[in-house]
C-alpha cells in the first residue's frame, strides 16, 4: 500500500505563520511516527548571511535525514524568499533516505512554492554550509568548472565520429553515452522487478557522486503512475504493466524518463539524457529485463490508462493501396502488344 503522511496541525499552522511574515529565520522539518513534524526553529538575531552557519549547522544530524526552511532577507511579491534544503546524510539508513526522498515534494507543496527561491541538497555539511551555498549561487550564475562527466559529455555533444561498418560507409556512428554505476539497493531493486517480486522501481541521478541510487519501489498501479512523477526534477521509472490485449493477459516492463522542461538545470537535462541509454543497455543486458515500450514523458499528468496502452500497442493503420488498373480476364487475351502504325505485331513481319 501507498504510504501518505501527515501533516501535523502544529507544523501547518506553524509554516502559515512563517509565510505571512513572522519572525521565524529557520524551521526544521522532521518524520516521526509517519508524520510531517516541527522540528527546531529560530528567530532572527542577524542578518540572514551571519545567523546561517550558527542556526543552520547545529540542526544537520550525521546519521537522521531533515528539511529545513532557511528564510532570506530578500522579499518577492508573496513576502520573504526562503531556501528549501533536503539534509541526507550518507551514514542514515536507506530506508530513511527513501522516505525523505519521496515526502519532499510534499513538504514544498505545504509550504508553497511561491517563496521558495532557491532548493539545495546535501549529504555532507560542506555542500550546504554557507561557503557551499555560496558555491551553489554562484554555479547558477556562471559556468562551473566541469567534472569528469561534464567533461566526456561535451565531448559527446560536439564531436561525432563516423565509424566504418562492413562495407557501409553511409551511416555515421556517434559516441557512447554516459554510465554511471547502479548502487547496490538500485541492482537489488532491478533483479526483484526481474523476479516479479515487485512492480515499480524508480531512479535517481546523483550527479555530484555519478552514481544511480534508488529513490523507492512502492506497489503502483497504473492510476497510481501521474502521482509518482514529480514535478521539478527528471527520473527513470521501470513500470511492469499488467493488461489484456486482444484476449490474452500480458506484463509488459516499459521504461518512462520523465523530464520536466525547463524547470530542472541544464547540467542534470543533459546528463540524464546521456545516461539513459546505457542505463537500459545494463538492465536489458545483466537482468534479462525485457522492456516492451520507452518513452520520455514532461509530466505525469500524460501516464493514463490510454495513453500506455496505445504506446505498448500501437493501432495500425490501414495502408491505402494506389488505384490499379484491372487485369484482364486470364486466358482470354494474348501478350501485350505494341501497335506500330502500319506495321506487324511486335514490329514482326506477318
């Protein structure tokens, strides 16, 4: 069953007032007993750059994942402008990280998103302390300098080679994709969905590490799916479709990459690009997983019934043949002649 967790009355009354405008600088924002808590908050003693190392860091536990609510000092027409940070720490257990993983989208939309500017994630205290903030502004303002996979994909975007094959000489080959390595819970996941123990696997790119992790495997049913794509980041979901087509009762394994336009960054729109098809190469190769359908989605609002239907299936088109003139009734005429004015058959002397 499909876990949803509740928001707490303290917690929703609290974030009501921080968005009109009380005197709050952070809120943390925990689970406990599958509910959306609060956890500590602060007022502002300084200015938001000089209270954040002190208020924030304290709050980061090395081995429990958080959200926290960090606000600026910055306003836009709804009020103050607030960070949204997602803490998870590499020592906590995976099935916390799953947890927060999939509850994230759910605490922004509490909040609202209208004053969130900014969204950072962090597994260690450097990558969202205020140096690594800093950092973060700073990347999104100007190019970065480029990791090793940032480096192999523009080398994959600008340079195409042509490769010979057997005596075709017409068909231009271009470079390999990306691979980043699967983490282990992703292979287990992978070899379960194989096995038929479970039904839906959904993926994540951790583009600091280059690794593949595992978001969640919750059961999903097909009016499940709109719900499981979330709106502001890119994911590869492996779904296993049950259905009838044409009397028979088939479980078709279709592969949905779902990118939300333009509200992700250029970095991660390319790199999941890249990763996608030696992802699938991987799965269909050392899982024997054979995927009926692929399809790259914007949103989950388009993962209807229909529309997988119609992509595992696709309708066929009659294909209208030219108009033919008749043939003859069969053994009642001759061989077509050539009529030369004046002369024999077939140009032959009779």
């Amino acid at each position: 069953m499909f876990l949803v967790l509740v928001v707490t009355d303290e917690l929703r009354e609290f974030l009501v007032r921080a968005r009109s405008g009380a005197a709050i600088r952070v809120i943390q924002v925990l689970i406990r007993d599958e509910q959306l808590v609060l956890g500590a908050y602060r007022e502002p003693a300084q200015s938001w750059d000089r209270d954040y190392d002190n208020f924030l860091l304290p709050l980061l536990d090395e081995e429990e994942p958080c959200y926290i609510l960090y606000r600026l000092d910055s306003q836009n027409a709804q009020g103050y402008e607030w960070l949204f940070i997602s803490w998870s720490p590499d020592q906590s257990p995976v099935r916390l990280k799953m947890l927060y993983a999939a509850t994230r989208a759910t605490v922004k939309k509490e909040f609202g998103g209208g004053q969130v500017k900014d969204e950072m994630f962090g597994s260690v205290k450097e990558d969202i302390c205020l140096q690594g903030y800093e950092r973060h502004e700073s990347s999104c303002c100007a190019p970065a300098p480029l990791t090793a996979a940032e480096k192999e994909l523009q080398q994959i975007r600008l340079t195409e080679v042509n490769v010979e094959m057997g005596v075709d000489m017409s068909k231009p080959q271009t470079m390999q994709g990306l691979a980043f390595p699967l983490q282990d819970a992703a292979k287990r996941a992978l070899q379960q969905l194989t096995d038929r123990r479970i039904n839906y696997i959904q993926l994540r790119l951790d583009t600091e590490k280059e690794t593949i992790d595992l978001v969640h495997t919750n059961p999903t049913e097909t009016h499940d799916l709109p719900r499981r794509v979330p709106s502001d980041t890119p994911r590869y979901h492996f779904f296993l479709y049950k259905h009838s087509h044409e009397g028979e009762y088939l479980e078709s394994v279709v592969f949905i990459y779902s990118m939300p336009g333009y509200s992700c960054s250029v970095k991660e729109r390319m790199l999941y690009s890249s990763c996608k098809s030696r992802l699938l190469e991987e799965v269909e190769r050392d899982y024997r997983l054979v995927v009926a359908k692929k399809m790259e989605i914007d949103s989950g609002e388009e993962l209807t019934e229909e529309f997988l239907y119609d992509e595992v299936h696709p309708k066929q088109h009659a294909f209208k043949q030219a108009f033919a003139k008749p043939r003859g009734p069969a053994g009642k005429r001759g061989n077509k002649r050539l009529i030369r004015g004046g002369g024999g058959e077939n140009g032959q002397k009779s």
